[in-house]
C-alpha cells in the first residue's frame, strides 16, 4: 500500500501552485505540471465542476465496494 501521509504533502502542493495560478482549471493546472510527452485533451480541458463530480462519483463507488455492498444491491 502507498504511503497515505502522501495526499496531505501533494494536496498542499496543488494548493500552492493554484493559488498562484488561479485561472487555470485543475487538470491545466496538472498538465501544465506533468508536462507529458503526449497532449491530454481530456484532462487539459475538463471543467472543474466535471471533475468535482466525477470525483465524487468516484468516491461513492469506491465507498460502496469497501462496505461490500454489489453495485444495485443497495438500490
């Protein structure tokens, strides 16, 4: 398993270079950083309330596998 005291130290990083860079939505934020080889379209350009929510959905599904609850069980 990786470290989990990781995310605070790469969170606070984020934060500081937004707060620095404010206009930019996370994923240019991100790109901008990684400087990949390959352009990311998909990442560059999405909105932040897109990521908002696909985070969030994320979260919630990965909340429902660690309960052991099948997807539609629940439903």
């Amino acid at each position: 398993m990786r470290e989990p005291a990781r995310i605070d130290d790469v969170l606070a990083a984020i934060r500081l270079a937004w707060v620095e860079s404010p206009d930019l939505r996370l994923g240019q934020l991100l790109v901008n950083a990684i400087r990949p080889k390959e352009p990311c379209p998909e990442v560059f350009y999405v909105e932040d309330d897109q990521l908002l929510a696909a985070l969030q959905a994320m979260a919630a599904r990965v909340q429902v596998v660690k309960a052991g609850v099948a997807p539609g069980e629940g439903e």
